[in-house]
C-alpha cells in the first residue's frame, strides 16, 4: 500500500482502553461546571472526529450517539440535540477517513473545521427549532478553536502509538 504524505513512521495499534479513556477524559473536560458559553469548544466532539477518523472500525456512529445522549442528560439540553450532532459528525469523519488521511495536520484541520462548524449549527438549529434564544455570533468561534487545537489533539492522541515495539539495533521499524 502507498503510504499517505502527512505519515511519516509506522504506527502501532491504538489499544481500545487508551481510546475509551481519551473519550472519558474528553467527556469529563466537557463536564466540568465553567459556564457554558456559546464559544466554549468541545473536546468531546474534537476527540470522536480524532477517533473516527483514525480508527473508524472501533469508534462509529453509536458511540458518538450514546455520548451525545449522555451530554444532552448533563447539560439539561434538549434530548437529543448533542446526540444528533454528534452522530452526524461521526458518519461524516467515518466517510471522510481516507481522504482526511492523505493531508499533513494542518490541512487536516481546515477539513475537520467545516465538520465541527456543522455540527455546532446543527445544535443551534436544533435549540432554535425547540424554542430556544439564538447563540450570537460568538457561536463561529467554538469551531475555529477546536480546528486550532486539531494539531494538538492529533498528537497527544497518537503519542502511544509511535513508540517502538521492541527496539532493536537489527530491526529498523
């Protein structure tokens, strides 16, 4: 197979139990009690786009779906609006994987930019649609600072992967 240009070394596989406590961590940072602005980034949905696009097969739609559910129970939001959001950002990541893949970081987080810029209007519209007040123009910014934080994420989140197995002077990957 022809390597992607963004990748540089061979990867290990992600462990399920780094990938379930990355989504954990990322809930919880979603959960702390700071005050809920309309700019206030999501690192649960930069974390689901992280995983879905890099490990599709073990991080879909139903998992982004059952935490949607989740935030929608914390934040006392409208039942389902987190839920549906999340899931459209997830088909979207799981049906962009490949192409994603192909860019450095940086163009990668100009593409995942119009993905969490949809899923944070899909949110409002649903607030709109149950009645709730219109965020303002303050909700263009949660999207751009988590495409900023793309970078950051990316490698944070495959850090364990890039270690060798079993370093060895006669093996060289």
């Amino acid at each position: 197979m022809i390597m992607p240009r963004g990748a540089g070394q061979l990867l290990l596989p992600a462990r399920p139990w780094f990938i379930a406590l990355s989504l954990f961590l990322a809930m919880l940072l979603d959960m702390v009690p700071v005050g809920r602005e309309a700019a206030w980034p999501s690192a649960l949905a930069l974390v689901l786009v992280f995983w879905n696009v890099h490990q599709p097969r073990r991080v879909g739609v139903g998992w982004a779906f059952a935490l949607g559910l989740l935030m929608d129970v914390h934040q006392g939001a409208l039942l389902g609006q987190h839920a549906l959001a999340f899931s459209l950002l997830a088909f979207l990541a799981v049906t962009l994987h490949r192409r994603l893949l192909w860019f450095g970081v940086l163009e990668q987080s100009l593409q995942v930019l119009l993905l969490l810029a949809l899923a944070h209007a899909v949110q409002a519209g649903v607030r709109l649609l149950a009645g709730g007040m219109a965020p303002g123009w303050t909700l263009l910014l949660a999207p751009v600072i988590e495409a900023l934080l793309w970078p950051l994420a990316t490698w944070l989140l495959l850090a364990p992967q890039r270690r060798a197995p079993d370093r060895d002077a006669h093996r060289p990957l």
